[in-house]
C-alpha cells in the first residue's frame, strides 16, 4: 500500500509540473517586455554618457573655468563616442 501512496504522489507532481509550464506565447510577451524596458534604459543612459563626455571634453579644452588637460580631451572625446554608439544602438 506505501508503493501505491508513493506512486500517487509522484503522479500528482508530475500533473503539477505540467500546469505550471509557461505558455509559449507569454514567454514571448516577456521577452519583449525585457528587451523593450532594455532599450528604455539604453535610450536614457546614451544621451547622458555624452553629455558626461562632452563636458569632459569641455573641461579639457579650458571651455569652462578649469585648467587646460590634454588627457581629459582626449577622454572626453571617447566618452562621446562611446555615448553615441550607446545612443545608436537603442535606436537599432
């Protein structure tokens, strides 16, 4: 009788894991969910990182009240393209 029981119980597992499976079509709403709310992110980050970038290149050129720096120019100047590879990419 404890076979039985156990049996039962191994059956009743197996129909839980069945119900519990995602249905295909929901599992690709929330990949578009995922890579919608990706690319949200990205479209507000990029536009920041260039004008963190820009105002790097800003502050190595002696634009604003700083001494001049060739390092941060050139740093700056990375910034910004990197910025507008990231802009370039959420839009993709």
């Amino acid at each position: 009788m404890t076979v039985r029981k156990r049996h039962r119980t191994m059956g009743s597992m197996a129909r839980a894991r069945e119900t519990a499976r995602v249905h295909p079509a929901s599992a690709v709403v929330d990949r578009a969910a995922r890579v919608l709310s990706w690319r949200s992110f990205i479209r507000a980050v990029g536009p920041l990182v260039v004008v963190i970038g820009l105002f790097w290149f800003a502050h190595g050129t002696g634009l604003l009240t700083c001494p001049y720096n060739a390092a941060t120019v050139d740093y700056g100047a990375a910034v910004v393209a990197a910025g507008f590879a990231i802009v370039w990419l959420g839009w993709q």
